[in-house]
C-alpha cells in the first residue's frame, strides 16, 4: 500500500508542477476526417527541440526557451504545416492543428516516417501496424490482422486450420491482448486467416514479441495493444465489402460535428460475418461435398466524446463469436462480449497527460471430442486502469496504476478420464514508474512493475530496462532485459497432433510440493528476457533488423497428463506427478530473428526469417512443445502500376519446418473396467488403446505456401471508391497436414488452393 499510496501523491505533484521554460503542445488532426495523424514530428524549425504525436495525435515540446519560432509538422501524403509562434517564460501554449492531404502528387520525393523514431525511440522487440501495413498482404477475402501477424519475424503460425500464433517460444495464454485498452481472451477465429479485428477500424497495433516495459504486465511473452480510430467527425462515411468467405460493413459520422473551435463527438460501428459452411458448398465443394465448417461474427461499436482542448472520453462495446464443426473430429463453439471507456484529459497547467481505462469482457469455450468428454473453459473479469505521461525536454516519465479482476471455470478430461476441475476468483494489483531519458547518442529506458497477486498472496517486483544507442545515423544498437510473471494458464492436450482447445485456468491450488528436488514456493509463471538487436539503413529505403533473444521460462504451470489417481487419502503415498492436477514445468526459447523492409513508390519487399529453439522439462523428461518451429520464412512483395495506385498486385510465401508430435508405438486391447472390480473380463467389449513412442519426438513435414493478389481500384470522387481484390491462397496446392488421426491413418490437410473475389465500396 505504501507503493500505491507514494505513486497517487507522485501524480498529484507532477499534476502540480510548473516548468520553468515554455511548453508547446497540443494535437495534430486530418483535416478532412478529424481524426489523429500518429507518429509524425513536430519540431521547431533551426533547432533540436520538437517530438512525434502519440495514438491520439498528442505532442508535447518542453524546455522551449523564451522566444521566436516557427513550428513546423510533416507527415508523408500532407501538406507541411509552418506557423510562427512565440514561446514566453513558464508559458504552455496549447495547439489545435489541422493537416490537408496534398493535392499534387510528388515524385522521386522520400519522406520516412518512422526515420525520427529509429533514433528517439528504443523500439525492441516490436513492429507498429497500420491498416496500410495490413492491406499490402495478399488478403483471401478482406486484408486482416491474423494474416499480417504471420509474418513478423518471431511469430510462428500454426496452420490455416485451427491456427494460432505462438511469439518467441510463449504459448498463446501468455500473449496479452489489448483492444483501447480492454483485455481480449481470444483475438482469433477458427480459420486461422482471420481475426476479431476489422481492419478499416484499426488505427495501430504495437506488437511485442519480447522485452516489453513495465507498463505491460500479467503475461511472460508478448503483448498486442491495438488502438481503434474514431469515427469521422466531419461527415458520414462507410465500407461494404463482399466475398465467397463472408461479408463486412463500417458506418461513421460526427454527433456533433468538429469545428476549429469547441467540441465534438462521433460514433463508428463495424461488423463481419462468415457463411463460409454455406458459400463453400458452391465455390470450394471441391475440397468437401459437406462444407468448410466455420462460421464466425463480430460486432464492434465505439462513441467518441471530445473536447475542446483535445481531452477525450470513448466509449465502446464488441460481441465476438465463433461457431466450428470438425467433421469426426470436434464440434468446437467460443463466444466473447465486453465494453468499457477509455479516457485521456490534457491538465489546463502542466505538460502531463492523464490517460485511463475501465473495461469488462468475458470469454466461453466448449470443445466436444469423439470421446463425448465435453472440454469447457470460462473466464470473465475486468481491468482499470491509471495512466501518467510527463514530458521533460527530450525525456519523460511515465507510471499509473493497474487493477484487475476476474474469475475461471475450468472442465477437462484428461487421457485416464480423470475429471480436471477448477472454479477461481482473482483480483491483481499493479503499479508501475518508466523513465526514458536521452544521453547524447544514448537513449536509456529504464522501468519498473510492481506486481500484487492477491488470491495468491504474492508481490512480484519486476525490473525492466531497454537501451538503445545511435553509432551513426544509419546503424543503432539496442538491448533489452526483464522479468515478468503470470498467473493465467493454459491447459490443453498436448498429446493431440493439432491442439484445438485452450482453456483458461489461475494459479491452481492442486499443485505439486516440490519440482526437481526444490521446494515449490510459488504458483506463478515466470520468465525473464534477454535481447540484443542491430539496426542498419545501408542505403535509403532499406531497413535492416537484426535481433538475439533468449527467453528463460523459470517457472510453467501445465496440466498433469500423467495423472492417474485421484488426490485423495487412499493415494496419500502415490507421488505427485501421479495425482496431481497441475505439474511444474521450465524452459526456454532462444533464437535469432532478422527483418529486411525496403519500399519505394511502387515497390515494397518484407522479408523475415526466424531461427530458433524450444525446450522444456517437466521433472522427468525434456521434450520440444509441438509449437516448436527451427526454421521460419517469409517473403511479401508488393507492385504499384501507377502514382494513383489503382492497381497492384501481391505475393507472400511461407515456409516453415515440421513441428514436433508424438508417433504412435502400437495398439493394444484396453478394458475400461467400467463395473469395477465386478467387471467381467472374458465378456466385456475391449478398446483400441494406443501405444505412445517417446514424447513429440517426431516431426511433421514442413510446410509452405504462396498467397497471390491482384486489386484495382475504381476512384469516383475523393471520397467514394469501389476495390477489386482477386487472390488465392496455396496457389500451387501444397498439402499441409492439418490433422492426423491416430487409429485410421486418416490425414486431413490445410486449406488446398482457394481463389477468392472481395468487392468493397467506400464512400
């Protein structure tokens, strides 16, 4: 409490501080929509002093000395903004600023946006995402998020089928996703091919593989924040779009429209829907007379109440839902609601911003198997939270606190049919302090999370630091280091060749006592990051980024597979790896990741490779998770035809190596004994039982594919433009295993080739 108590007082000061030079801030808005230009640089002209806006088009310039100055603000595709402005002693001077897209295309002009972050920003370990980013994918049906994500270097994607994505060695329970700062429990459908997200409202998407700062906490891996757009303040707009997968919509508009002066608000709801098992019997019955079983729908809704001096408040609202039948191999249903406000307020005295969040989500998951042994999962709780920014000069310092609560309802059958079952409520307590400081040519970020788990009555203190320094304009050195813990698990069975369900658990209490001769002392996971990274601009429009990792899992809570009695006094004299619900596991994850992006006008080349190693130990043998991927590759090349880019056309290939499974040894007759000891052997029906050979020490065949698309788009005013996109995913029809049934030989593969046509209207 002393902690809490010392950050709450730590923010009433910075809320009541003055700085002794001028201070210049404000936001940076489109002109035509309202809405935030990110990540452009505002600076003073003929001086060192100036900053880039945030998600909300926020800048702040400190330490200005008194005097005579031209702000000026540039952003690629608008026009450069000067205004003469004169800073006074301990004057804040607030701007509201309005940037007109330009009117006449420019040639052989390079402009880098994210030139000024290379160098002012650590930047380890993650990749920003916008929409642009997204749509220069081959996209079957509509460009996605899912589809983007497969590419970053450190991310490794299971299949099109059943697909998830497991970054840098973390499963995906220690991902943490963030939609305006509310918990999302599953950001993926069935269809691997897409998300939760529709991309026409994602404003940017910070992925994290690694090394993230103390303001992220509650996950050891990774973390994603997306950010959605508001809706158009100044005029209504919308989106139709159509395939054979499904079918999207996007509606916006102002309430109160955005003048120079005053406020305004506006709404933006979006929603997508599959009838995949129904169009597919026409266009892809060749892959089966039945249907492709998935059917997904997504409902997202926000209102913006904004004001004048740029303070905000957003209020918003989804339904998710995912509904999948594996024919002979699962029926398979989850379901997600939630809401919530996220607000920023500007002080009317002091460079400080003030940012928060209050939100509430819930998440079901049933999976029934040929063993008619449902698997169910449900967790629901909420997060709020209390953001400070304060602006010193080239610096800042940053801290908040963090609350959340949530409960867990967890039901498995493990492979003795013995019932798994656990009921939970959690509360966690954080407070956190970030500081970032510019040294010269070094730029140091050091943090640090304090960590309350109160249902298991632990305090977790997580340092955290990230370095970067600039040898010369074209190459930087970064690093980065932390600890983080966990207390949401993942329980899954991991003997399946292709893992469909992952349920949510907290830090159970049926736990073993001791792990390889030490004493359990904690139920938490735990890991602790380590990363080296090189950055190189060999030439002008290349960007070359190199990065080590090593990723210690310390400590891992997973089901017990073994297990075969019930934790009872009979069995009192039974070891715990027998009986026990859960088992203490450790690990680690290391490799190399390297990323080359080059763009011009009309050419754009991603390419990502990613080499590494998985291990755990579970107190009796060392195994590779079935996640574990050596080699990864992706290529994405992109051509424009022309300056209006009405037509271009996309390509993406991907190669993986085999994931490891477990083989079969042999079969033999199993007698359930179902009456007990009455059971009679010479006249009861016997099973097929199933001989295992050592643990995922096979590998699948490795896996690759070519996506391919080709768009053109028709302009009928400046605001309305109907888009053709023809792609096909697999296109030379690689077999890709899916799944592997393990008594009938029976191998399912991933999608075959698909062709798909999307039609879209903007207006």
């Amino acid at each position: 409490m002393k902690r809490l108590l010392f950050v709450v007082i730590l923010g009433l000061i910075t809320l009541g501080s003055f700085a002794q030079d001028g201070t210049i801030r404000g936001f940076v808005y489109e002109e035509g929509s309202g809405e935030p230009v990110i990540f452009t640089n505002v600076y003073l002209k003929g001086t060192t002093h100036g900053a880039s806006t945030d998600v909300n088009g926020y800048f702040s310039i400190t330490q200005v000395p008194p005097g005579d100055y031209t702000l000026t603000i540039t952003y690629l595709g608008f026009d450069t903004i000067s205004e003469n402005i004169t800073v006074r002693p301990n004057e804040l001077i607030t701007k509201k600023i309005f940037m007109k897209k330009n009117g006449v295309n420019l040639k052989m002009v390079y402009i880098s946006a994210s030139a000024g972050e290379d160098s002012t920003q650590t930047k380890i370990s993650v990749t920003k995402i916008t929409p642009k980013d997204i749509t220069n994918l081959p996209s079957f049906g509509s460009p996605d998020l899912a589809q983007y994500l497969q590419v970053l270097p450190g991310v490794i994607f299971t299949g099109d089928q059943g697909g998830q994505l497991y970054i840098r060695g973390g499963s995906p329970i220690q991902n943490k996703v963030l939609l305006d700062g509310m918990v999302v429990y599953n950001p993926f459908h069935s269809i691997g091919l897409f998300s939760v997200f529709e991309t026409e409202i994602i404003r940017n998407a910070d992925v994290y593989t690694g090394g993230f700062g103390a303001e992220y906490g509650g996950r050891i891996s990774s973390v994603m924040d997306i950010t959605t757009r508001d809706g158009n303040k100044k005029s209504f707009h919308g989106l139709f779009g159509a395939s054979p997968f499904g079918a999207r919509a996007v509606f916006e508009g102002p309430i109160q429209k955005q003048k120079k002066t005053g406020g305004s608000s506006s709404f933006i709801i979006a929603a997508k829907n599959s009838y995949l098992s129904n169009s597919s019997k026409l266009f892809y019955n060749y892959i089966d007379t039945a249907g492709l079983p998935f059917d997904f729908r997504d409902i997202y809704g926000k209102i913006s109440l904004n004001a004048d001096n740029g303070s905000k408040l957003n209020i918003f609202g989804f339904n998710f839902s995912d509904d999948v039948f594996y024919r002979e191999v699962a029926t398979f249903d989850w379901k997600a609601n939630g809401g919530g406000a996220n607000f920023v307020v500007i002080p009317g005295a002091t460079p400080t911003l003030l940012e928060g969040i209050l939100a509430y989500s819930d998440y079901k998951i049933t999976l029934t198997d040929p063993s008619g042994l449902p698997k169910s999962s449900g967790i629901s709780g909420f997060n709020i939270g209390l953001n400070f920014t304060y602006f010193v000069g080239k610096n800042d310092i940053k801290y908040g606190l963090e609350m959340l609560g949530f409960n867990t309802n967890f039901e498995l059958y493990n492979n003795a049919g013995k019932l798994i079952q656990q009921k939970e409520n959690t509360t966690e307590i954080a407070a956190y302090v970030k500081y970032k400081a510019t040294i010269g040519k070094l730029l140091f970020e050091p943090s640090m999370r304090f960590h309350y788990y109160s249902s298991l009555s632990e305090l977790s203190p997580e340092p955290r630091v990230a370095l970067k320094y600039n040898v010369s304009k074209s190459f930087r050195i970064k690093a980065a280091a932390g600890l983080y813990t966990q207390n949401l698990i993942s329980a899954s069975s991991d003997r399946d060749v292709v893992n469909l369900f992952y349920g949510f658990l907290s830090g159970p209490d049926n736990l073993q006592d001791d792990f390889d001769g030490k004493d359990v002392t904690s139920r938490l996971q735990k890991a602790e990051h380590l990363i080296l990274g090189f950055e190189f601009n060999p030439i002008k429009r290349m960007t070359i980024n190199l990065e080590f990792y090593y990723k210690n899992f310390s400590q891992l809570t997973n089901l017990n597979r073994n297990k075969v009695y019930d934790d009872i006094g009979e069995y009192a004299d039974k070891p715990d790896y027998l009986k026990k619900d859960f088992i203490i596991e450790e690990g680690d994850a290391e490799g190399v990741d390297l990323s080359i992006k080059y763009e011009m006008e009309y050419f754009y080349l991603w390419t990502a490779y990613s080499y590494g190693f998985i291990n755990r130990y579970d107190g009796i043998m060392e195994y590779p998770p079935h996640y574990d991927r050596r080699h990864n590759v992706n290529i994405v090349g992109v051509i424009r035809f022309d300056d209006q880019k009405k037509m271009e056309l996309s390509a993406r290939w991907n190669f993986g190596s085999g994931f490891p499974f477990t083989q079969n040894a042999g079969f033999y007759p199993f007698l359930t004994f179902g009456d007990g000891m009455e059971t009679d052997v010479a006249t009861s029906t016997e099973e097929l039982g199933i001989l295992y050979d050592d643990y995922n020490a096979g590998r699948l065949p490795t896996y690759h594919r070519l996506d391919i698309s080709l768009k053109r788009r028709f302009f009928f005013s400046e605001t309305t433009i109907l888009e053709v996109n023809l792609g096909a995913t697999n296109m030379y029809n690689r077999s890709n295993i899916f799944y592997f049934d393990r008594i009938t030989n029976e191998r399912v593969d991933q999608l075959p080739l698909m062709p798909s046509l999307e039609i879209s209207l903007k207006f």
